[in-house]
C-alpha cells in the first residue's frame, strides 16, 4: 500500500462517526449542585438553591459527530457547557447548530406565525479545556470568525467563551469553584502516571486511589468509580485519536498547498510541470506524490 493511500485511508477511518459517551466533566457536573458552583464562579453570580437550576442537554442530539456536554436553563438564561481535550475553533458553529435544536424544542407547539413575539431564553456558550496544547487562561471564539469573505458587522455572530481549566491555570476561577479544581487535578494525575507507567489503567486507578485518599472528589470517585474508570479510559483513547486527525490534517492540508501552489503557476506561467517544479525549488516526486494525495480525497 502507498504512503498517500496509508494516509487517506488513516484520515477517513478518523473521521466515523462515534457514538455518545459520557465524559467525566458530564458525570461529574451532571449533579445541579455542583453545576449551580460551576455557573456561580463561571458568572460570579451567588445562587443557592440548585432546584432553580433545570437541566435541558438534549439526550442523542448528535449531529455529525457533534455534540453537547450539558445544556441548562437558570432564571432567564439557558447556558452551554462543553468540556473540550482539543483546541476546536469550530465550537461556534456547533453550538448555533446545538441551540437550535434547544429553541425547536421548546416553541415546537407554538406559532411562529402569530403577531406576538415567541420569548426564548438569552443563550451563553462556555467551553471548558484541558488539553496539553497551550492555551491562555481565557479566550474568545467568534462564528464570524468562520465567514468567507469576513465582514466587520456581520448580520450573525455567536461568541464562545473558552476557559483553560487544566490544573494551576485560572486561579481565581478555581478558588471559586473546588469541584473544578479537583476535576483538573485529577486528570492531571491520570496524565502523569500514564507517562511515568505507560498503562492507561493503571494510571487511572492510581490517579483514583490519590484523589479518594487525599480527599479530592472523593464521594463522586467513591460513588462512580467503576463508571469513572471505563470514561476516563476512552476520553483518553479519544482524546489520543483527535491528535492523530489533527496531524493528518496538517498532513493532508500541506499537501493539498504544495499541489495547487504548483498546478497554478504551471497555468499562470504556462509551462509544464517539471519546469514548474524546477522554477520554484520541488522535487518531481514531491509533486507527484502531493498531487497522487489531493486526487485520491477529492474522487
């Protein structure tokens, strides 16, 4: 098998669709209490009653891969949760598609064609990620960002708000919020123990038996832990598969550059390829190779 087949085929196997799973980020917070000291550090609001917290994530709402950790509707908000292991500028554009289907449910059996304006709720799209690739402590991802051609005031705009909660990042969000910290403290141990022993499970259940013993999300650990060690395994494998499809991206995008660099100067230029290929400093068999790579993903 060549190279460019090997890569193509390792890309298209990348991109199946997967079916749902929970993270550790949805069991944990999936709890209203916890969820209500998420939102009051995240807003720096002061709620105390969870049960005027009302979870809506929408069960088996999976659209092309795409899906939504936790959705909930506070006094006259509704507010997305995403935990992310990836950097994914695409969160805006997942999101528009994710809080349309939340406004389709709740105005399903209401007329969008009467004189009175349907209310919804104001939307907020927070992304929290612990990656290993650097990030700041806060960011911002806009879907204008996405618009070809950009314009300064587009008529649509959907911001995401992106916090970096890996361990010892945003301190004062932390210190607001012991669940969290705790959460990034554990997945920081997992990491750890996985490059020091090499065994995804045993450093999941050394990073477990640490955090029950030290007091760390202890009763979630305790109560969840068999739940907590299968999630934990697979967002790790997960997590290690979005690596692997983002380099072949890279991959296939520096290929995809150097073919189209060359066929439009042997257009503009009108010569033939070799002459292209010497003229701008490339191998032949770089170019055959690019252009082999482009026409077997673009069939």
């Amino acid at each position: 098998m060549t190279r460019a087949k090997k890569i193509s085929r390792a890309y298209a196997g990348l991109n199946v669709n997967r079916k749902y799973k929970d993270t550790v980020f949805r069991l944990l917070f999936s709890d209203k209490r916890r969820l209500l000291e998420l939102y009051n550090a995240v807003s720096g609001r002061h709620y105390d009653n969870p049960d005027e917290l009302e979870i809506v994530t929408l069960e088996n709402a999976v659209y092309i891969g795409m899906k939504n950790d936790l959705a909930f509707l506070l006094d006259t908000g509704i507010y997305l949760y995403e935990h992310q292991s990836t950097v994914n500028p695409n969160m805006p554009l997942r999101d528009l598609f994710y809080i349309a289907a939340e406004y389709n449910k709740m105005v399903e059996m209401k007329s969008l064609y009467s004189s009175a304006v349907q209310k919804i709720p104001t939307p907020n799209f927070i992304v929290f990620y612990n990656g290993e690739e650097e990030m700041e402590d806060i960011c911002e991802y806009r879907l204008s960002d996405a618009f070809e051609p950009r314009v300064d005031n587009p008529s649509l705009e959907l911001r995401v708000t992106v916090f970096n909660v890996n361990y010892g990042r945003n301190p004062e969000l932390m210190e607001q919020c012991r669940t969290l910290r705790d959460y990034a403290h554990y997945v920081s141990l997992v990491r750890k123990y996985r490059a020091e022993s090499g065994s995804l499970d045993e450093a999941v259940a050394r990073a477990i038996d640490e955090c029950i013993s030290n007091e760390i999300i202890s009763d979630f650990l305790r109560k969840n832990r068999a739940e907590v060690e299968m999630t934990s395994i697979f967002e790790y494998n997960q997590e290690e598969e979005e690596k692997k499809l983002r380099a072949a991206e890279r991959y296939l995008g520096q290929e995809f550059k150097l073919y189209e660099l060359v066929s439009r100067f042997m257009v503009k230029n009108k010569v033939a390829v070799e002459d292209a290929c010497n003229m701008m400093d490339i191998s032949i068999d770089e170019y055959r190779q690019a252009e082999k790579i482009f026409k077997e993903n673009n069939k």
